[in-house]
C-alpha cells in the first residue's frame, strides 16, 4: 500500500511541476477552507503532502475530506491536486434549509470598560438548546464610546436586563420582508456584546418643517446617519443612548469591528431576531464563490431623483428633543436627511430590500441567508425575512397607537412608514 502512494506522490509532482505554468496557489483570508489542511491562508503542495499523510496513516481531518463523503482517500488527493491545476470550481448556494447549530454558542465573557462615559462591566453570553440560540447581557459595549451624556444625547449609558432566543433554524417566509420592527416594536437584532441594533429613528418632521428629536409628529421620519441638519449626538460607532440608558448601533459599529480583529475580513457581528447571521461591511465578490475576493457588498436602496409630494426643504422649527425649543431656524433640508427620501431599486446593489443576501460565509460553507451593516443607507437592515417571536423583535406587527408615546410610528396613524409598516401587518395605513 504504501508503495503505491509512493508512486502517486511521484505522478502528482511530476503532474503538477509539468504544468508549472498553471500552478496555483491558492490564497484565502482567515478562516477554514475545504483543502487547506495545514490552515495557513492557501492550499499548495504543503496540503497535497499532509492529506497523503492522512491516507497513509488512516487518519480523518474534516479539511481534508474535499469530497465531503467522511472518509479521507485517493479521491480527495485527485480533488486538491485539480484544485491546484486547474482551480477550485464556482460553488453554488441556494435557498434552503438553513441551520446555525454550533456557531458561536458557547461564548462567556466579563469585561471591564473603563471608558468615562461606562465604568462598568460589559456581560455576555451565547449558548443554546436544542432549538434555539440564547443571549444574555446587559447592553454595556465592549469598547470605546463617546462621550455620553452630551449636548445632543442628554442620556447615560446604563446596563439592560438583555435576554433573548433565536431559533436555529431560521427560515426565509416572506420575499419582500416584515417592516414591523425596531424602535417600539423591539430589537431588530443584537451585536455579540448584547448591544442592539436600532438604526430609525423617533424623529420626524411635518410638512411645514417643524420637527422634532423625540416623539416628533409628521410623516417624514429622519435619520440618524448620512447628513448634519439634524444632530442626534451619535459617536465613532455609530450609535447612541436612548432615554431608557441603552447604548445602541445605528451603522456600522467601528470598535466593536476592531475588538473581533476584522481588519479587511467577512466577520459576523451578531444576529438578526429572526436567526440569520449579520456581518458588517465585507463580503464576497461573488456570494456563492468562496474563493472569489473580499469587497464591500453594496445596497440596493439610493436616493430619489426627486422629493415626494410635500416633503419640507426647510428646517423651520426644532419643538422637541435635543435642542428643541428653536423657532425661526430657516435651515435647509437635503436629500438624505429622511427615510422617505430612499427607494430600494431591485438589482441596483448587491443586497436585497432587506440589506441581506444568500452567500458563503466563513461559518457557514454552504451558503446562508444574512444581512448586513453597510456604510450607506439603509446601514442596517429596516425588514426581516425570517420568523421572530414578540419577545424579541415585535411580533412583526406594528403596535396600536394607544400603546406608544404621541408621534412614534404605530399603525393607525395614517402613515405608512418606512422601516414600520407594512400592506401585510398594517393594512389600514398601508391599503
């Protein structure tokens, strides 16, 4: 037996050295490649010499097993020299049945923040049961935030009592999303430190441009991120604290990115309420080809050529929240400044209305649903595609008006929100 895999050790240089002007070597970021025994960013000779080994010795390494059959043979040896030759072949992904089992369920961690605004320990947990995924934390970043309170965020950080379930199985039940989520309507989703997602807005602006931070009535929700005539008092990460004391992420959270070492890599951030994984900023070129190279994925949203009917151009009026109080202001509104000023454009980017696509991902080989946190807008995603329960993210149902402050989106306002309602959850103000 061995004598034979002598033999084919010699064919397989030759074979490769015989076509040197072909000869790949195949580079790949940090993370477990199919072929890549020796796990060091690419597969070349080095891997062909220890899956021979694997052989020799009747030895697994799941790396190894190209095939995916469980067993480690001459076929794989065929596979990882082709692979060198001729390249890895496109992989395809599509929709199925999607399972997270095992993927960063066991995380513990206790970590002091002596950043000024925090003082305090930031806690968290992922673990799981047979069904579901389970975080507990109390909402305390693991990084560096801005100064809080401030001028234009009157709130201090404060730990959260943060508990919640998302299944395993996640499974894509609507095609253009549920829009009931964020704000009162609960977390859309959650960072690995247990701090949510959040990216609307309790601001809005009526048609003669008085406006309002907090509570504010009118039908033009305004945004957080991507202008400067409204101020939320939002830091590095792109986040803020509400009046609750919850610290939370409107975008990309910067910090959080460098303290999980992403550098120019696909890394998860955290997870959606309805089980799919988030990752923030790079993906692949090509979703379904692993091999293909890193680039920053692209939403579908943009802006409008033109404002919709009645859109205010002028900041007349700041009634309420950070700053209100301020009459007379004259100051102009651009583009960009509110929700309704997007329009997502099917195929115009590289995600979907959702900020999500299917895709490979460094957890997940075979391809999975995810969303994104992006440096446009929509910077996190204003729907969900998958199923999630009431004690995580709203039910998917917008909640009454009678059940919020006066201004916040509900259904029965009349309004039919972006980022709140939607034709199938709030029929009355979606017709």
């Amino acid at each position: 037996m061995k004598k034979i895999f002598i033999i084919l050790i010699t064919l397989t240089f030759n074979l490769i050295y015989s076509h040197s002007s072909n000869y790949n070597i195949y580079e790949f970021s940090n993370r477990q490649t199919l072929g890549d025994i020796n796990e060091d960013g690419e597969i070349n000779i080095q891997d062909v010499i220890l899956l021979i080994n694997l052989v020799l010795n009747n030895e697994y390494d799941d790396l190894a097993d190209l095939n995916s059959d469980s067993i480690v043979n001459v076929l794989d040896v065929v596979q990882i020299v082709n692979i060198i030759l001729y390249g890895a072949e496109n992989q395809e992904c599509v929709e199925e049945d999607y399972l997270t089992v095992g993927i960063l369920t066991n995380i513990s961690e206790q970590i002091y923040n002596n950043d000024e605004s925090i003082n305090a320990y930031s806690i968290y947990s992922w673990s799981s049961d047979e069904l579901d995924r389970i975080l507990s934390g109390n909402g305390i970043p693991n990084h560096e935030v801005g100064t809080f309170p401030n001028a234009n965020c009157p709130n201090t950080i404060s730990e959260q009592n943060v508990n919640a379930n998302f299944t395993l199985f996640p499974e894509i039940i609507l095609d253009e999303g549920d829009y009931g989520i964020g704000g009162p309507n609960g977390a859309s989703a959650y960072a690995l430190n247990s701090v949510k997602f959040d990216p609307a807005t309790a601001g809005r602006c009526d048609d003669d441009g008085v406006c309002s931070l907090a509570q504010g009535q009118g039908q033009w929700n305004i945004e957080a991120l991507g202008h400067d005539t409204f101020d939320f008092g939002d830091d590095m990460n792109h986040a803020h604290v509400q009046p609750s004391g919850e610290y939370h992420y409107h975008g990309i959270p910067e910090l959080l990115l460098d303290f999980l070492g992403q550098e120019e890599n696909m890394v998860l951030v955290g997870w959606a309420v309805d089980g799919f994984p988030v990752y923030a900023r790079y993906g692949y070129l090509d979703a379904c080809d692993a091999n293909s190279e890193i680039t920053t994925p692209q939403p579908s949203w943009r802006l409008k050529d033109e404002p919709d009917p009645g859109r205010p151009e002028i900041l007349t009026e700041l009634s309420g929240g950070p700053g209100g109080g301020q009459t007379n202001l004259d100051i102009p509104i651009p583009m960009g400044a509110f929700t309704q000023d997007f329009e997502y454009i099917e195929g115009y980017g590289d995600l979907d209305e959702c900020n999500g696509r299917i895709g490979i991902t460094p957890e997940f080989s075979e391809g999975i649903y995810y969303y994104m946190v992006t440096d446009e807008f929509p910077y996190f995603s204003r729907c969900l595609k998958g199923e999630f329960s009431s004690g995580n993210g709203g039910g998917g149902n917008p909640p009454n008006c009678d059940e919020v402050p006066p201004g916040a989106p509900c259904c029965g306002d009349g309004i039919c929100g972006v980022g709140h309602e939607n034709p199938n959850n709030c029929p009355e103000d979606c017709p």
